[in-house]
C-alpha cells in the first residue's frame, strides 16, 4: 500500500471526480483523517462499516484495524478503493447504499454524511445498529446542533434515547477537496441499552407521524393519528399532558409512556 503521503497526495488529483449531486468532498487532510478514525477504537474483535467510503480517506487508517467493510454507491469510488485495498483479507468493497445495508453485525460504524440524507442515514443507523458499541459521524457543521437538542425533532429525541452524543470537533472546510461552502463536525454515539427496545420504529414512527402537525395541539395531532378524539383525551389525561400542549415541547419520556397506553388499548395499527 502507498505511504501515507503518497496516498493523499493522489487523493487530491482526483478533485474533478467529485459528484455535486451525491455530496462528495474528498478529506486531503491525512491527520486529520488518522484523528477522525482513532475516535472509533477499532480492535480486531470488531467489525467495521465505513459508510461512503469514497476515495478512501478514513478507509487508509481503518484497514490496518479490525475487519472492515467499505461501501459506496459510486462505481467510480468503488473502483478506486479496489484498486489500493482488495487485497486484504479483513476488507469487503461493496456498492451499496447505506439505507439498505443491514446493520446489526457491525460493532462500529463510521462515516463522512452527504448533508442531503444526513438525517435518513442517523435514523437508519439509530433503528437498525443495534449491536453497535460506537459510531463516529462527520455532518455538515450546522447539523449538530439539531442533534443535540432533544425536544427539536423526531431524530434528536431518538437519538437522545438510545445514544451518549460527545462534544463536537471541528474540521475546517479546507481540509477538503473541492473545499465545500460550510466547516464540518466529527463526534461520537455511544448507545446504550435503549437501542435494542423491539419498539424502537414504532415508536419513531409514532413521534414522527405527531410532528407532522407542528401547529396542531397534541390532542388534535393524536386524534388525527387514532381517529377517536374521546380515546386521544383519555390518553393524555391518564399521562397528566395539557391536550393544548404541542409534539416539540413533549420529552421522549411521554412518546414512551404514550405508546405503552396505546399498545394496551391496541391501538397501535392506526399508527402505521
């Protein structure tokens, strides 16, 4: 394999190969790439997914750790990754998309998010990893904020519930080829226990489905869910909620126990 100079330096002739449409900024940054891989304390009991792997920035340092799997939905990329790594027997290269990979073999993800289905691929990771032990994500800068907040969205409060989210590190927009318009954050998920509740995409798809009616009252957002607005008041009175109150100002603690309430009146077909 080249050295590590060599690499990235061949990394940024390949500028003009960058797809707009598909989100593609090549890191060129070698040390920084070595910093964002060493975040997932890969040992060789794991077994890695590097979502879009692309030209191989994080995949250089990954490949030395572990049993590693590299996908990417761009042929072009998948050529290039097989041309420097096919020939290590703890690395698969695939085309896949990400959103239908089947997640629960891998004990660490990590990856470089395309801001345009930033938030598909964080869900997808929350309700199908349920075996991970750490995920390492690098998001557009602004993205992280709407993370971290856990009344914000149906995501946030998801992955509030089922995560540990560290503190965000930087990476400047000039670590990047071609450089993008926004800086980058890399952090880290920790998962607990919560990640394996067999109702974990119920329970998503309930809170979604209530924030669709932002301006709405939670009982009329729950009567439009049940169809059944005497069953809606009990619900929310039995969980002491204001029926004026509104989907983004309610904590995942009454998603949880609201569901539960559902369940035993079996409600919860009107939800899907």
């Amino acid at each position: 394999m080249k050295n590590v100079e060599e690499y990235f330096s061949l990394i940024k002739t390949y500028k003009l190969l960058a797809n707009k449409s598909l989100g593609q900024n090549f890191l060129v940054n070698s040390d920084t790439a070595k910093s964002i891989v060493d975040l997932l304390d890969v040992d060789d009991s794991d077994k890695v997914l590097e979502i879009g792997a692309g030209l191989g920035s994080l995949s250089y340092f990954l490949v030395e750790k572990g049993n590693v799997d590299l996908i990417d939905i761009d042929e072009r990329m998948l050529n290039f990754l097989n041309e420097n790594f096919a020939n290590r027997d703890n690395v698969r290269i695939r085309r896949q998309n990400i959103l239908k990979e089947d997640l629960p073999s891998y004990s660490k993800i990590i990856g470089n998010l395309p801001y345009y289905i930033t938030s598909g691929i964080i869900e997808h990771i929350l309700l199908n990893a349920v075996n991970a032990k750490k995920i390492v994500l690098m998001t557009q800068k602004e993205v992280y904020p709407k993370l971290l907040s856990s009344f914000a969205s149906p995501i946030s409060l998801l992955l509030n519930y089922v995560c540990k989210i560290s503190s965000p590190i930087n990476v400047n927009r000039n670590n990047f080829t071609p450089v993008p318009h926004v800086d980058s954050v890399v952090f880290s998920l920790i998962p607990n226990e919560n990640i394996k509740n067999e109702d974990n995409k119920l329970l998503y798809k309930l809170i979604s489905r209530l924030f669709l009616y932002r301006r709405k009252t939670i009982l009329n957002c729950l009567t439009s869910i049940i169809k059944d607005k005497d069953e809606a008041a009990k619900a929310l009175q039995e969980l002491r909620v204001s029926n004026d109150a509104r989907a983004e100002q309610l904590g995942i603690d009454f998603y949880l126990s609201l569901l539960n309430i559902l369940k035993s009146k079996g409600l919860t077909s009107k939800i899907v």
